[in-house]
C-alpha cells in the first residue's frame, strides 16, 4: 500500500513539476516576444503625398502578426482610424541594429510575402515585411486638430497558437513629425 501511495505522490509530482516549468517557458517566451515585438514594430512616418500623410508599420520580427488598427487621437481626444493602402515593399531587418529599410528580395527563392488585408479590414504582416497606412484631411474633423498619440493595435500568436492583443504606441519625436506633415499637408492644400 505505502509503494502505491509513494508512486501515486511521485507522479503527481512529476506532473506538476513538468507543467510548472512547460507554464514557465510559456510565460517566458511569450513576454520575449511580446518585448521584441514593442521594440520591432513601430509606426514610424513617411514624406507625405499630395493628398494624404502617410504612416509605416513594419514587421520586423520573425512572426506573423495582423495589424488590427493605426490610429491617431487628437488632443480633444478625437480617434481617427487610418486607412491601409497596401505593401510597401520595403522591410526593417533586426539583426544588425544600424540595417536601413531594404527592397525584400530572396536571390535564392525569388519569392515574396506581401502584407494584405484580411477578415473585418485587418491587414496581415509576414515576417519581415512593412505595410503603408494613410490619412488625409476629409478623415480630420477639426484642420487645426493636432495630434496627441498614435496607436498599433496588433495581435500575434502565442506559443500554443492563441492570439494576443497589444497596443504600441509611436514615440513623442513621430507624433510631432506627423503633425508637421499635417500641417504642410493642410497648407499645399489650400494653397492649391
């Protein structure tokens, strides 16, 4: 009887000992990546067109995410959805941290993952790639709105294939660059 509870406790212990360090790696890696992911994908600006500003997200880590929503917030806390034109082509490599922005070409495969829309205007970003987002002046109530904060709202696969939600915010410096870009794009507008 003593050798039947003996091994009952010895596998019991073994059970939990072995999911406490499966849970422990699961915690561990997924922070990681969601670390990586707060310091790789960022939205960063780009020269403004004729008719519209322009914002990047790039994807400059190894996972798939889906980019949920950009979003600018006034400060009379005004929220404006940007609008997603498409790939840009172009891709952040994280490897080396002073690589610029590089055309995504495999000499070796010739093949490409572009970024793309998916269900409910979701747009899909590949390892490796970056994707274009927009706003223009008929998506700004107020023209001398100005521009408090700028969000990604993304979600990436954990370790057992669930999906997370997370929010990154733009720096200060991006912020105040888009609503420079703003304000010349409002005045080459009205100018023209």
């Amino acid at each position: 009887m003593l050798s039947i509870v003996q091994s009952i406790f010895g596998t019991v212990t073994s059970f939990v000992i072995w999911s406490g360090l499966v849970y422990l790696f699961y915690v561990l890696r997924n922070r990681s990546l969601e670390h990586k992911l707060r310091q790789l994908i960022r939205p960063s600006r780009s020269d403004p067109d004729e008719d519209r500003v322009h914002v990047i997200c790039a994807n400059g880590t190894d996972v798939r995410v889906t980019v949920r929503d950009v979003r600018l917030i006034t400060t009379d806390d005004n929220h404006i959805s940007l609008t997603y034109l498409g790939d840009t082509g172009d891709v952040i490599s994280p490897r080396r941290p002073n690589d610029i922005i590089a055309r995504r070409r495999n000499g070796v495969t010739m093949s490409e993952e572009k970024a793309g829309l998916i269900e409910r205007n979701f747009v899909e970003l590949p390892a490796q790639t970056a994707g274009l987002w927009a706003l223009t002046a008929a998506q700004v109530g107020q023209a001398d709105s100005r521009f408090a904060q700028c969000l990604l709202v993304i979600d990436y696969p954990t370790l057992l294939n669930t999906r997370k939600l997370m929010v990154v915010t733009a720096t200060d410096d991006i912020v105040a660059a888009l609503n420079d870009d703003f304000r010349t794009y409002l005045a080459e507008r009205d100018l023209g």
